[in-house]
C-alpha cells in the first residue's frame, strides 16, 4: 500500500517560497491569487495491517517527517 | 578541559572547531563518530556545523536520531554543557533539546557573510566573558538560519533571559536592514532554560585567529572555559 | 531479449564519429563494432575524453619545473611540490553545456566532478574558485541561467564543506545560450599519499563504489563535443546528471581514509564517460587488461542495456583497483560510511578492457588503442575577417570623455566590473577555517594546516609542520582574446600572475581551460591556436608549467560562436604571513605610487582598445589591446615582491578592466569589514605632470603592467631605492585619505563622493537581480 504525506508550512511560518511563488503567478498575469503555501509530499510504499500501518505513518509524521514547530502534515493510506 | 566535537556524515565544520578548542585555546577536543553510544569522559560537547545527512527531509532532522544524540540529551539533563554552532543549532531545535526552529532565509538564499551581533546576555555560560556593551564580528554561513518559534515561546526566551545573540547593525540597532535571514527578535543565539545548552547561527571558530579577520568568536569559547572551570564534572555515559 | 539497433552510416553519425573515424574502429577491432563498443568509441573518441582537436597545440604548453611531482596529462590533475614533504593537486575543468540545458544541475555537477579529480589523486580538496560567463543580465532568459549556476555551484560546494574562495564573471552577448562554467579545485597532500589511476597487478579485483548508476547524462562527453542547438538542448534536458553533494562527502571521506590503509592499487573517478573511461584508461595507464561484469554493477532503474550502463554519467561513482586479499578493509570502511560498493571485475594481462554482462561478451576492445589512440586533427586555420575591421579602429572615431565622474559610476555599475559579492555570498568561502584572503582582493589566499591534509595510516596527520599560503587567481579577459587572440591569450596569463604577485605570491603552475567555438571552421581554429600559442608563452615566462587543464569546444549557438576564451587559474605560494598583501588602501597618509608607466604612449590606442571603456561608454568592442611585454611584466612582479618582502607595501592593486580610474576607486571602496560595513577611505591623485593625453585614455585606458601601492611615507625613500634598483617605474601619484576620490589632471580635475562609488559597484548585481 502507499502512504501519501503531505507536509506544509504552518500558517504562522514566514513561508519565503510561497511568496515568492504567488508573486511569479501574479507577474505571469494570474489574478486572485490569495497565498500560495510551498510544503512536501511523500510517498511511502509499505506492507502491513492498514490500522497498524496508520499508526505507523501517524507517528512518523511526527517524529521525524514533520516538525510540529513549524510545519503540518496530512496522509491518505492507499 | 576535554570537548567532545560530534561528527555526522557531512559535518563539515567538525574539524575546524576541534582546531580551534586544540590549537588556538590549547584544550583537548575529539571527534566523535555519531555512530557511538557514549561520549566518555568530557567537560563538554560541541555539535559542529555542516549538512548533516545532506541537510535532506530539513536541516538536523536526521541527525537528532542518531545513537550519539541520546548521550547529549542525558548529558545535557545533567547539566553538561552543549554548544551548536549552525547545523548544530538546527540539530538542537529538532531533537528539542532548544526551542524553536529554524527555517529557510528569507531571501531564499544561502548567505555567508560577517555580521554583527549584539550581545542580549552576558549571564550565560556561554557569554559571560564577554564584556558589557561589546558588539561582536563574526561570520554566518547558511541557507536556513531564519529563527523561528510561535509568540509564547518567543515571551518565554525574553522573560528567561534566553536569547543570547542579536543581528544588529554595526552601531548596535536590531533593525530589519541588519537582519540576514528574517530570524524573529533577530534572533541568531539562544540558550536553553538551565542554561547549559546553546545554539548559534553564527560561527565563532571561524572569527578565532586574527589572520582570518577577527578573534571576536573566541571570546564564546572563553566564556565556555571560565564558567567549566571549577564547575563538577556532569555525569556522562 | 535485448535487441541492439543496427550499426548503420547513421547511428555511426548519430554518435558524432566519421566514415574514416568508422573505418579505424573496424581496423582495431577487426570487425565491426556492436552498438556498445560504437558508444563506448564514440565518448572516448570525443573531445572532451581525446583532445582529437587541440592535442598537437597542448603540445606546446611548457609542462616542466622542478616543483612537478605528476605533470599534465599522466592522471586527472597535476601535483605540485610546495616543500615540507607536501603537494598541491589543482585542475579546472568545464561544465558549460550541461549548464546550458540545466544551470543548477549542470553548474552543481561540475563542482562535483572538479572535487573527485583532486580526491582520486589521495589530496584532501581545501578550496574551489570559478570562472563564469553569461549573456548580459537585461535578458530574463540570462538572469535565470546566471542565478541557477550560482546557486548550484552554492548548493554543491557549500554542502560538500568546500570554500569557494575567488572566481570572475563576465557578462557579454557573445555567452547569450551558451554560458561557460568553468570550475577549479585545489588539493593537499604529502608526496607518500600521491593516489594513481592505473590498474596495476593482474588478479587484483575491481571495486566499485558510490551510489547505484542510472539513465543519468547519457553520454555527457559526448554532446559536451557538439554545437549546442535547441534540439540537442531538448534532447539532453531528460538526461540531466543530478548531484549529491552529502554523497560526494562520505564517498571522498571514505576514499581517503581507504587510501591510508595502503590497500589501494590504482583509483579514479568516473566523470565524463563514466564507467567507459575510468575502466580503458586504468588499464591502459598500467598497460594491463581490465575485466568487468555489468551484472554486479549497482543499478538504480530497471532493465538498464549494456550500452547505458556503460556510459551513464551517474555522478559520484569512483572506480577503485584492490591489492587482492585486502578486499575486507574496503568492505569495512564503506560500511562504516554507509556507502553501496560492489565487486565488479580484476585486472587481466591481456591489454583488452571486457565487459560481460552475467557472463555473455558484450565489450572486447584493446583498451590502450581506445584510450589513447584516437584520431588527431589538424584543423586548418585562417585569421578571422573582423580582425581587419578590428585594426583599422582609430581614436579620432571617438571625441574625449567631458563627464568622467558619470563615466567612472557607469564603469564600476558595470556588470562585468561590479563587485561580484551577490555571487560570493552566496558561497561558504569560510568553511575549513583556511580563508584568509577571502573573495574581493586581487587573489584569493588559502591557509594550508595539518587538518588540510589526509589523515596518515596512524589515524594522524603526520609530522608537524609551518602553515603554508598558497594564493590563487583565475582571469581571462575575453574581449581582448576576441579582438587579437594571441596577445589577449598573453594579458590573461600576466594578470593572473599579476595578481598573485600583488598579494604577495609567487607562481608555481597554471592550468587552463580553453573554452571556444566549433573547431571545424578555421577562423575559430585560429582563435585557439594563437590563444595556445599565447598561454604557452605567458606560462613560460612567469615560470608557472602547465599541470592540466580542460578543452571545451563547440561552445556557439545559433547567433555564432562564444568569444574565445582560455581561461587561466594560477597558484602561487605565498612563503611568509607578513608578505599576504590586499588591494584595498589601509591608512590616512600612505603614499599612493604607481608601478609602471602612467600610459602605454608606444600604444596608438592609449590602452583603448577592447577596453571596458569603449564597450560600456561608446558600445564599441573593438581596437587593438593594449600591448603587453613580457619581459617588462617578469621585470614589475619580481620589484612589486621584492618591495612586499622588504615590508614596504601597505596594499597592492593590479591595473585591468577600467584602468586607473577604476583600480583606484576599487581601492578606495572594496574592503568589506562586515554585513553593511565596508570600509572607504579616500584618495587625493595628481596625474598633472603625465604625459598631456586624452582624459579618458588617462583615466580608463587599460595599458598592461600597471600596479597601484600604497606606501607608508616613512618607507617612501627605501621603496623608492629598491624599485630603481629592481629596474621598475614608480611613480608617486597620491595619498590616500579623507571620503573623496579625487583626480588631478591637466584636463580637469574629477571629484567623486566614496559613498557614490561604493553603492552602483556594490549593489548593481543584485538590483539587476531582483
């Protein structure tokens, strides 16, 4: 099965990228472009019980794939 | 005194700050692989900069679960004193052994350049040799050195007396212009609640010898020395 | 089942090889090559692997000294004695076209490759520096070239712990598409821990070490030996090598610490050709055989075909020959470093290199033909039309400067002129505790201490020695290459001995990187012959012998070919911490003196021609350049050491691009303390008793053999008496002090606040950039 991690910016978290990424949007001529927030996705291919495997990721996320300081995360189990 | 000088695959500074802990202060300074489980017999550990494991995932994210970091955590529980000089501090934000984080430079890129640091404290073990009012010179070399910690955290450093260094501009003013990265508070050293472990941004090894431009950084591992010295060994496995 | 296409006329062409190049091949073999054997002819028969092109020029380089420990050509980088027992190992090398197509990659992949020619000699790499070359940064297109290759020799360096220490960029139309991106490493070791790339002892296993090998570069040497066309662009751009700098790092850690052990037969890196070249000419180098199975290669993707693991360019791979029955001790520390390593093969007495795949015959080829037998090419050559135009150019075309305080503001704004430290910043030049000249003087100068060194078997650093200084500069200015290759191949020699000798040094080699358009047309030969011709003959007479360097050919795109550029890095040795001299004035009261004539007056252009003058104020790159004596130059070197060494020079700033005008402003301006800290001290210059010519010629003509010092007044009458002595010209035009730059002349005089200097110089780069 593969775990999809999606790891981003905390709000609060100056975000140099996502800045820097709407303003090349906006000199392209997108408008209404309200924030644009730069993060990670990670894929992990992994064998096991969905639940324990879950449980796995969950912790994994938090402690090394993540920093909780500055940074969320989401995944989805496939 | 005897320093233990961590080595991570691609510490790159390792070898620069047992040089100067050897032969600028005349100490005894090591490597030590981050393979290891103990940090034998030291009056201190330095946690050297670099790209520990290619600075991948973020910086110091690795590096925190490495067999050598579990030995730090007890050693500094005891009250043994750690500095973290650049990757260093990054390595001790993430295993939390320091508040905060730190991130990205605003400017998106890596910037190495001598700046100015005020001094916020010099009740810390590591700036008490450090005369009142001084305006330090040392060089910053990073791509992530931008401090960040939400605004409780920031009220606790202030309350504490914990943020050790400043970016300031040369006639001492913490304004936006001195600012290399974007750190909070201009944020560039900070000291734990017990004091004991610091982390830094800056590189005081690389401002220790007057032929590489200034002896300002060793006025930090002075201040190291002074407040050993006559301190009890702290337990170390 | 792999199916290999069928060896036609035009697969033959596709791989860049002629009829004739065909026929030979089948004349070695004695038979047709198969698809893997035409790959593997068609990189080591490329330029960039052969030198089928320039090698009866190189033939000219002077290549010996009695400092030479390995010369040029015998292993991927030159070794240079510098007493005590210790060496240098330094080479430059191109990584242009893969910087074309994918800046940060193909800028981050070259600093990769540059580090592990210096590593598989046994030196530790201490430093880096670089040359660059962009179209002009008005153009989005050049920016983004510009800022990837910056950033990606940044992200290479920095993580790899490299200072990157001094470099120089140029910006001109010419380099619009096809961007050079040269790339230098410097390494140390003692004499005993001099590594060899030959694959000695028959029986003794192949080990190859590194990250697995991928689809990566496919056959990089090759398309770096074509014209770069869009097509060719779009093709490579899937082919990308990608770095690992933390990689490299471990893989360099572990090789040093394997070479102490004294297990190590032969060693080198798989760069350009791969696994192709580092096998062929290991054994051809020990005139042994090699034998290989690509079934124990380490591999990253699926289904990979002999041919493309043959000459993958998977970067940080190196190819290590074992004593046999020490194939432990290498498991051992790779496993300590994390690191895959594998078995692959031995080496053989039968001169052929053979690769099996699960033990099928893929590759039989006599590996000393492959390696060192391709054709050599000489190319006919025609002087270029335009130099005719060139020649013809006069002054009067021109009428004198009446606004050089805007014409001073607008040379140094000048992107080719302007402080480079948007650039240098972005690099860690201070990583290993060794810079002690940092970027922004004349040359670069580096600390050599017992850490710079590789650890000895007995976990040491060996006997204690005095810490060395070793300074480096890297020059070519283009221009005057373009306008009269011969005698701009010359200036980009004495200047970068120029440089060294102002901070202090004295020359031990050079090595070159000869950057030029596609060969075949004989006005471009032209251009590289007389520009050989001139290096060969600046490198003889400032004693400083070739030890290697790097061809990059077919460096044109659609709008024509590049100016031609031979880049020269020069090292010298700096022997005492007290001659370490900076270009930037040091104190209120020094004598401002002029070493050399005010003006070259022999010259009808006044120092004008191919100046920065004439292309930045008058749009014009043309003129004859200024004429440069060689035996005069020698002459000011050796007097502007002697008055270092004599403890009479307080700072030493070579004369270049802008001339007077613009060495003195640099030398008012360019000492940076810290952060928004820069140091400006001033300059009062009276150039009334020169001789009465142009006000522009004067101030920004570029007439060689020029060195501005300054000199404490109580030394005056000592430095005074040591120049005359040396046979020097020197010229009392100054004193430094207070916050202007003025400049008397019998013209007029010209006033300029310190501040208005320093801001366009300091931040016209980054404006540009953002």
């Amino acid at each position: 099965m593969k775990a999809k991690i999606t790891v981003s910016p905390k709000k609060a978290v100056l975000d140099p990228q996502g800045k820097t990424v709407q303003s090349a949007l906006e000199h392209m001529g997108y408008t209404g472009i309200r924030a644009v927030h730069v993060g990670k996705y990670l894929e992990i291919e992994i064998e096991g019980d969905k639940e324990i495997v879950r449980q796995q990721i969950d912790e994994a996320c938090r402690k090394l794939l993540s920093n909780p300081v500055i940074e969320d995360y989401q995944f989805t189990l496939e | 005194m005897n320093f233990a000088v961590l080595q991570f695959p691609a510490s790159n500074c390792d070898q620069d700050a047992v040089h100067v802990l050897k032969n600028v202060l005349g100490h005894s300074a090591r490597l030590l692989w981050h393979k290891e489980n103990s940090l034998g017999d030291v009056d201190g550990v330095l946690i050297p900069g670099g790209f520990s494991y290619g600075d991948y995932l973020r910086t110091g994210a690795i590096a925190r679960f490495s067999p050598i970091m579990k030995a730090v955590q007890l050693f500094a529980e005891n009250g043994g004193m750690v500095l973290g000089i650049c990757n260093g501090f990054q390595i001790l934000c993430e295993a939390g052994l320091l508040p905060g984080a730190l991130v990205r430079n605003r400017s998106l890129q890596f910037c190495c350049e001598r700046v100015h640091l005020k001094v916020a404290t010099t009740r810390s073990g590591f700036t008490r040799a450090i005369p009142e009012n001084k305006l330090l010179q040392i060089p910053i070399a990073h791509g992530d050195g931008c401090y960040f910690a939400d605004e409780s955290t920031l009220g606790e450093l202030q309350k504490n007396d914990q943020i050790l260094f400043q970016y300031a501009t040369p006639q001492g003013m913490l304004t936006d212009a001195a600012n290399p990265n974007g750190s909070l508070l201009n944020i560039a050293g900070i000291c734990n609640k017990n004091r004991n472990v610091a982390g830094m941004m800056p590189h005081p090894e690389r401002a220790s010898e007057g032929w590489l431009g200034g002896t300002d950084g060793r006025l930090i591992f002075e201040s190291w020395l002074q407040e050993l010295t006559g301190r009890n060994k702290p337990s170390a496995t | 089942m792999r199916i290999d296409p069928a060896i036609t006329p035009e697969l033959v062409q596709k791989h860049g090889l002629t009829p004739d190049e065909f026929e030979r091949i089948k004349a070695i073999l004695g038979r047709s090559p198969n698809y893997t054997e035409l790959g593997i002819f068609s990189v080591m028969w490329s330029e960039h692997c052969s030198y089928k092109n320039t090698r009866p020029l190189l033939k000219g380089f002077p290549t010996t000294s009695d400092k030479i420990l390995v010369g040029a050509g015998e292993e991927n980088a030159g070794i240079i004695d510098i007493g005590d027992g210790l060496a240098i190992a330094f080479k430059i090398e191109s990584h242009n076209h893969p910087s074309a197509v994918e800046p940060f990659q193909g800028a981050a992949t070259g600093v990769g490759g540059i580090i592990r020619d210096i590593f598989t000699m046994g030196a530790r790499p201490i430093c880096a520096l670089n040359s660059l070359r962009f179209g002009e940064l008005s153009s989005p297109e050049v920016r983004r070239l510009f800022s990837g290759v910056v950033s990606g020799i940044a992200h290479y360096g920095n993580c790899f712990g490299i200072p990157t220490l001094a470099g120089e960029v140029y910006f001109d139309k010419s380099y619009e598409g096809n961007p050079l991106v040269n790339v230098f490493c410097l390494g140390v070791l003692r004499h005993e821990q001099i590594a060899r790339g030959a694959a000695k002892g028959v029986g003794n296993p192949v080990f190859y070490v590194g990250p697995a090998t991928g689809r990566d570069g496919l056959a990089g040497a090759a398309f770096a030996s074509q014209d770069l066309t869009e097509e060719s662009a779009e093709q490579q751009r899937g082919a990308v090598q990608v770095g690992d700098p933390f990689m490299e790092k471990l893989v360099m850690e572990a090789c040093l610490e394997l070479l102490a052990t004294g297990c190590v037969a032969g060693i080198q890196d798989m760069g350009a050709a791969g696994l192709t070249c580092s096998t062929c000419e290991t054994a051809a180098r020990a005139g042994t055989g090699i034998e290989i199975d690509l079934s124990k290669v380490p591999q990253r993707a699926p289904n990979m075909t002999p041919y493309e693991i043959m000459l993958s360019e998977s970067q940080e791979r190196m190819l290590i020959i074992v004593k046999k029955g020490r194939e432990k001790e290498v498991q051992t520390i790779f496993d300590k470093w994390d690191l895959p390593w594998a078995e692959v093969g031995f080496v053989t007495d039968t001169g052929q290199m053979v690769v099996k795949n699960h033990g099928e015959l893929i590759v039989n080829i006599p590996a000393s033909k492959l390696a060192d037998e391709a054709p050599i090419y000489h190319r006919t050559s025609r002087e270029p039309a335009y130099l005719e135009n060139v020649r013809r150019f006069t002054l009067e075309k021109i009428s004198d400067t009446v606004t050089p305080e805007a014409d001073l503001k607008a040379l140094l704004a000048w992107h080719s002129i302007a402080s480079k430290n948007w650039v240098y910043r972005q690099y860690d030049h201070m990583v290993r505790n060794g810079s002690v000249v940092c970027p922004g003087s004349d040359s670069a100068v580096v600390r050599i201490k017992e850490d710079s060194l590789p650890l000895l078997p007995d976990g040491t650093f060996g006997p204690r020695f005095t810490e060395k200084l070793i300074a480096l500069a890297v020059d070519c200015n283009a221009t005057y290459v373009y306008l009269d290759p011969y005698e701009g191949a010359k200036i980009a020699v004495a200047e970068c001995a120029r440089n060294l000798a102002c901070s202090g040094a004295i020359p031990l080699g050079t090595t070159d990187n000869l950057n030029f358009g596609n060969p075949h047309n004989p006005e471009i030969f032209y251009q590289l012959k007389k520009s050989v011709e001139g290096l060969a003959e600046g490198c003889r007479a400032f004693n400083a012998p070739v030890t290697g360097g790097n061809v990059s050919l077919y460096n044109q795109n659609p709008n024509g070919p590049i100016d031609p550029t031979p880049t020269v890095a020069m090292v010298g040795l700096i022997e005492k911490w007290e001659y370490v001299t900076t270009q930037w004035f040091k104190n209120e009261g020094d004598v401002i003196v002029l070493l050399g004539e005010v003006i070259d007056s022999s010259d009808p252009l006044l120092g004008m021609g191919g100046s920065a003058y004439l292309q930045r104020i008058h749009g014009l790159k043309t003129g004859t350049p200024p004429r440069l004596n060689l035996d005069k130059e020698k002459q000011l070197h050796d007097g502007l050491r002697a008055l270092i060494y004599a403890g009479l020079v307080m700072s030493a700033h070579d004369c270049s691009d802008g001339g007077l005008g613009v060495t003195l402003a640099e030398c008012c301006i360019s000492q940076q303390i810290a952060r928004d800290t820069p140091r400006l001290i001033g300059a009062t210059i009276d150039l009334r008793n020169s001789p009465a010519t142009r006000l522009d010629a004067l101030l920004f003509g570029e007439s060689q053999s020029r060195v501005v010092i300054s000199v404490n007044p109580n030394k005056l009458a000592d430095a005074k008496s040591e120049a005359s002595q040396r046979g020097i010209s020197f010229n009392e035009i100054g004193t430094v002090g207070g916050d202007l730059l003025t400049i008397q002349s019998s013209h007029r005089t010209v006033t300029t606040k310190l501040a208005d200097l320093h801001d366009p110089w300091w931040n016209a780069i980054g404006r540009a950039m953002n």
